[in-house]
C-alpha cells in the first residue's frame, strides 16, 4: 500500500508518515523508484503509534514500547502518575 492509500485509510497526513519513519517508529518498505509501501504489519505498527499519540504518550515511549524495551502497562503507568501530578499541581 503506498502513503496516498494509508493517508485515505487512516486519516493521517502523509508529513506524520514521514515523520514516524524519521524518528524510526516505522520503516516501510522502498519499492525499485523509492516509493514507500507498506505492509499490513505496518499499518498495525501505525493505529498502534496514532492510538498511543491520541493519549499524549512522548514518541520516545512509543519507540521504547515498539522495541519492546518497556511494556504497554509500564508506560501507561508512568503516563498515568504524570497525568497524576499535572493535575495535582492545578
């Protein structure tokens, strides 16, 4: 699937593509003339990344969940004690 078509699916720009693939978020596969396709998996790895986004998780986080460096929970834990104390200090 090429970025035009993840774009439409998604609902995504293709700049956030980008710059996913930039921070190494995602890596999609360049076809002979350097388009970018990618994969079923890729598409996953992205709802993955926007879902996370959509809950303010630093993209550091997100590349750490990624690479299985730290779990989801953990970092939905520690997104939670920040939120925590953001509000706290209100």
């Amino acid at each position: 699937m090429q970025i035009k078509e993840v774009q439409e699916k998604l609902k995504i720009s293709s700049y956030t593509l980008r710059y996913y693939e930039k921070m190494g978020l995602i890596q999609p596969y360049r076809d002979e003339n350097g388009y970018r396709n990618y994969s079923e998996e890729d598409i996953h790895k992205i709802e993955r990344i926007m879902f996370l986004r959509d809950i303010n998780v630093p993209i550091e986080d997100i590349k750490d969940i990624l690479n299985n460096k730290v779990t989801f929970q953990d970092v939905l834990e520690n997104h939670i004690e920040k939120v925590n104390t953001e509000i706290e200090s209100l």
